[in-house]
C-alpha cells in the first residue's frame, strides 16, 4: 500500500478517535454533574470511559476486512485521535465546569478545617519558642539522617 494510503487511514482513524473522545467527554460531563456523587461513581465512569476506548479500538480491527484502508495506520490513528480527544475533552470540562459542579459535591469545608488547624499549629509554635523544636520530625541534622540511609 502507499504512503497516502496509509495517511489517509491515519486520518480516518483520527476522526473516529476524537468522535468517541467527544462522547466520553459528554459521560464525563454529565456523570460531574450528577448531584450525588461518590469516589465509585467517579471511578465507574473512568472504568466506563476505558471500556468505550477499547471498544472503539477493537472496532476498527473488526472492520479491517470492511474498510479498504491499512491497518496500522488506523489504528494509529485512532489511538492518537482518542488520546488526544480525552485530554483536550476533560482540559475544557476543567474550564468550563470550574463555577458550575454542585457545591455539595465538592468537600471544602475538610480543606478549610485543615488549613485552619495548620494556621493554628503555625501562629503556636511561633508564640512558644520551646514549641517549635517540637515541630521537627527529628532532633538529628537532616545530614545525618541522610548518611543512614545512603549507607
């Protein structure tokens, strides 16, 4: 086969590629959305995302007997198409979706509580000069604990 052969199944390859990284982009999108969300349904959809992209690759070797064009170059394409589909995809969800995820669904208040409790900790030690020797991981030089290690 010649090389614009091969291009041009790296082309075709590349568009159904982005297609189904625009697909799992909306499963993305709208699985964010959803009020109540967990670490499983995250995880669900991530698993689900990787299931299409393998489909969408055994796909197209399915249909090489089907679709006159190479092979290799197909699914080159494809891969690079749902690659870089899915990380342009979830870059523009980051973009878009920054103010708009229910706030339930986001646990500020922990990461408040934490930075409050390490101000706290900080304005202590700093009050109690004693306080801040207690702050070390260990009394020894960090020189010192690097020589054991390095050994």
């Amino acid at each position: 086969m010649s090389t614009g052969q091969y291009l041009l199944g790296g082309a075709a390859g590349l568009v159904f590629g982005l297609l189904v990284a625009a697909g799992n982009t909306l499963l993305t999108r709208r699985s964010l959305l959803r009020a109540k969300q967990n670490a499983a349904s995250v995880m669900g959809t991530s698993g689900l995302r990787q299931v299409i992209n393998l489909a969408a690759l055994v796909l197209v070797y399915l249909l090489r007997g089907v679709v006159p064009l190479p092979l290799a170059g197909t699914l080159i394409g494809t891969a690079v198409g749902l690659s870089g589909g899915s990380i342009a995809g979830v870059w523009i969800l980051a973009r878009r979706m920054d103010d708009t995820i229910p706030a339930e669904c986001v646990e500020i208040a922990d990461a408040e509580e934490e930075l409050a409790e390490g101000e706290q900790e900080y304005a202590d030690a700093k009050a109690e000069p004693d306080a801040a020797q207690e702050y070390t991981p260990e009394d020894t030089p960090a020189d010192e604990r690097r020589d054991d290690t390095n050994g």
